[in-house]
C-alpha cells in the first residue's frame, strides 16, 4: 500500500519535480543559489537523538519517506478545506520548512510558497529524510528567544539522548505552537493537547516498519 501510495505522490508531484530540475539546472531565478544554501544547512546539521527525527515526522509529516519534498495529499487537503469552509491550515513538509528557515522568508505569498516548494523536492532528491529532519530541528523556532539546538538543549534536559519522549512531544507540539514572551492559559491548553495528539499518534502507528525504516535511516547517520 505504502509503495502504491508513493506512486501516487510522486506522479501527482512531477510537474514540480521537473520544473525544478530545469530551473536548477539552467540557474534561473536564483533557485541553485537557494537550494546550494539549504544544502549547506543539512550538511552542517547538529547530532540530534534518533528519537526527536521520529517524532518530529509523526507530528508534522507522517508521509515524510513517501513523499518527494512535497506532499500533494495534504495540498489538496487544504485546499478543499478553504473552499469549504474560508479556513486555512499549512501543508508545509520538513523539506519546505527547512527551506523556510534557511532562506528567512516569511512573505504569505503564491510565489513564496511555489519556489519553497521547488527547492524543497529539489533537497529532497540529494539529502535523506533523516538528514534534513535533523537540520530542520537545528534551526526551528521553538518561541521567543528560542531557536534550534539551544532550544532543544534547554527544554530537554539533562540531555538530548536521555530526554523523556513526552519532552521531546513537548518541543515538537512548540513548532506548531511557539512559547510566546508571556505564555497564557490558552497556548498551554493548546500545546497540552498537540503533546496528546502527537503521543496517540506514536503508540498507534499504522504502519510500525514504516517509523523502523526513520530509524534506521537516522541511525545511518550517527
């Protein structure tokens, strides 16, 4: 089913797929640039535990190894949900929003959002998954003053490796979530319950091989 459904991806994708090669290869707009930029961020990636990879694709991007940077289910998801209902939600992969961070651009755009997504299926094809979920977690923003493996470091204590996973649920509910300058009552009930959605999500995975094959891709890279 898995192998089906990435067929599915990838076909409904290769429009991008092939607009970002030739745009890449013939160094149009400026996307080599962008994508050599982001490629440097995950090449320079901190060691982050196995286990935060993990939770970070169950919480934001369940189909992140069957996906070519970008998630075209999740896309249509959205659409139809604003045209139903005037609401607006993210589709944003862990490639895209590396992209986001590395580059610092925030513009709520079209054009924004299509060259995110150019570059994003363009790291995709020369990074592993593993690789750029960790880059990711080095330079998310977690809050206030709170940003990457500081953020992590602080909150996750003693350490990284010995961290309780409901910490790590806890940084990972914080992507979507940020602490702000003076956190309410509100943000704390809504983080409490993203930390409970992430940890049902863990326990009762659909697919366990599927998180087997995460790991054994992050474990690669220690």
């Amino acid at each position: 089913m898995q192998a089906i459904l990435k067929v599915v991806l990838y076909m409904l994708a290769l429009p991008l797929i092939l607009v970002s090669r030739v745009m890449i290869r013939f160094r149009l707009c400026g996307l080599h640039d962008d994508l050599q930029r982001c490629l440097a961020a995950v090449d320079a990636a901190p060691s982050i535990p196995n286990r935060f990879v993990v939770t970070l694709v169950t919480a934001e991007d369940h189909r992140s190894l069957i996906h070519p940077g970008v998630d075209p289910i999740s896309v249509l998801r959205v659409l139809l949900l604003w045209a139903r209902t005037g609401r607006v939600q993210g589709a944003s992969t862990i490639e895209q929003q590396l992209v986001r961070v590395v580059l610092e651009c925030y513009e709520k755009t079209l054009r924004r959002k299509l060259r995110e997504q150019l570059v994003a299926v363009a790291l995709s094809s020369k990074r592993s998954k593993a690789q750029i979920a960790k880059a990711y977690l080095g330079k998310a923003f977690y809050g206030s003053g709170r940003h990457g493996l500081s953020a992590l470091t602080c909150a996750c204590k003693p350490n990284l490796e010995t961290t309780s996973q409901e910490s790590i649920s806890y940084m990972m509910a914080r992507l979507k979530y940020p602490e702000p300058l003076s956190p309410t009552t509100e943000w704390h009930q809504r983080v409490s319950s993203r930390v409970q959605y992430i940890t049902g999500r863990l326990q009762r995975s659909a697919n366990p091989s599927f998180y087997r094959t995460l790991r054994d891709e992050a474990a690669q890279l220690r």
